[in-house]
C-alpha cells in the first residue's frame, strides 16, 4: 500500500506543473472567407454555361472548336464546370441577361446590363462575299442592297449603311443565293465565309471575299456579382495561358492559319494590363 504523503506529493507536482505550463490556447474559431484546403466531393462545382451559335470550325455543334477548348481551358481550372449551349446569337445575349447562361461573346460595341472581358479572345474579320462580276466599292455598296448574314447576328448596327436583311440558317446557302442572284452580298467573318463556300460546289474563281473591317471579340457576363467574378478569372487566366505559351498552342491546333494566329496574339497581349 503507497504512502498517503506520496499520493499527496505527487498531485502537488502535477498541479505545480499544470499552473507552470500556463492555460491551454484558445482553437482559433473558423473562418468563414478562408477556403477549405480540401474540395468537398458532394458539393457540385459552380458552371460556366458558354451560349452561342455554331460558326463552322472555331465552334462546332458537340462544344468543340477553337473558341470552347480556350474557355474551358480558361474556367476549369478555377474550379468551373464549363459546358456549351447552342443557341442563336441574339437569344444568347437575352439569356445572358436573365441568367440562363453566363456567358457568349460579342464584338466591341456599347452594350447594358453586361460586363466585358477586358482581354481579347479572337478578332472578327467583318467581310463581304459577292460574285467576282459584282462592282465592290466598300461598303457603300451594301446601301439598299439585299443582304445575307447568319441568323441571330445582325450586323446592321456594326455598319453605317442600311441594307435590305436575309438571315439564313445555313451560311452555305447564302452562296446558292448569291448564284442565282436572290441577294448581293453575304455578311460574316471572312475565314467562316471562306469555310462556307468551301462547302459548296462553288469556288474562288466565281466568288470574291472582300474586307470591311476588323473588331476585337471579347466574352460578356451578366452585370452580376457572379458575372464580374467570371470576367475577373477569364481576365487572369488569359495572362497566364497567354504568358505560358498555351495559348498559342490553342490557337494552332484550332485549325487558324498562321497570320490570324500572329494577330490574335498581338492583340491579346495588347490588351493584357500594363505592368507597372
């Protein structure tokens, strides 16, 4: 049997150490801003839901194209779940605006209710195919002429001439109509004219692809806190695929010849902010 001083010394000791040690710190409480460092896997991932036409190689029907690849490459990797929506281009941008989509693109042009990537993601080459026989004086000539263009993307508002409108499903029969003369010229991106026709039995030697101008393209986002936290994210991840070298790699297996490649990079890296 132990002593009872014993028991009594050794609790003293015990009690002489716990007072020494000081008080246990307090568990800092969690913070509320401060991400798990661990994804919750029964949590689904927030989406980006891209909406707008297919435009022959640069965006196809099933989501591919060079256009989807570089905004899923944008949006992944932030943690997105990016997904494609066909949709004609003026119920893409009404969508945007009810929150039925997040995003689609447009040209630089005034626009309410959206925000705008401030970085480029491609350039539109706004021409004018017509048979070689037409008299093309630039784009005076369209002038009360009847006009073929892709439905859902009016060009009208993008020009300073009034034209007669024929929107089409199919940009390939727009070249149809301008062989048996039920229109005068057709109205889109130059490279996406030349990919139409090429689907036709008709060829260079009948038609002519003329330049009107050129306009950057950049994404649009609802002007909501969801939105602009979009805009933000593509912003920075377009300097760092742009920086990387990724982007230039996007760009030459999306089928662009190497000039348009050279200039959407150009223009990218214009657009990048400046470092200070």
């Amino acid at each position: 049997m132990k002593h009872p001083l014993c028991l009594a010394g050794l609790a003293a000791l015990l009690l002489a150490l716990w007072f020494a040690a000081g008080p246990a710190p307090a568990a800092d409480p969690p913070s509320e801003a401060a991400p798990s460092a661990v994804a919750d896997p029964w949590k689904p991932s927030p989406a980006c839901v891209f909406a707008m036409p297919p435009a022959g190689h640069v965006v196809r029907a099933d989501g591919t194209g060079f256009l989807p690849v570089l905004l899923r490459e944008v949006f992944e990797p932030a943690g997105y779940t990016f997904t494609f929506r066909p949709l004609p281009y003026d119920r893409a941008v009404d969508d945007l605006t009810r929150g039925g989509v997040d995003c689609t693109l447009d040209v630089d042009r005034p626009r309410t209710n959206i925000v705008r990537g401030r970085t480029t993601l491609a350039l539109y080459d706004l021409s004018a195919a017509h048979l070689r026989t037409t008299d093309w004086r630039g784009v005076s000539s369209l002038a009360g002429e009847r006009v073929v263009y892709q439905h859902g993307f009016d060009p009208q508002d993008l020009l300073p001439v009034t034209f007669l409108p024929q929107p089409v499903f199919d940009l390939a029969s727009a070249f149809h109509m301008l062989d048996r003369k039920l229109a005068a010229y057709a109205l889109d991106d130059a490279n996406l004219l030349r990919a139409a026709m090429a689907e036709t039995d008709y060829g260079s030697d009948q038609f002519m692809i003329s330049p009107i101008k050129t306009m950057k393209v950049t994404p649009i986002f609802a002007d909501t806190e969801t939105g602009r936290a979009l805009r933000d994210i593509y912003d920075s991840r377009m300097a760092e695929l742009r920086t990387s070298g990724a982007l230039e790699a996007i760009l030459r297996r999306g089928g662009l010849d190497e000039s348009k490649v050279a200039r959407i990079l150009d223009a990218v890296s214009e657009s990048l902010p400046k470092a200070r």
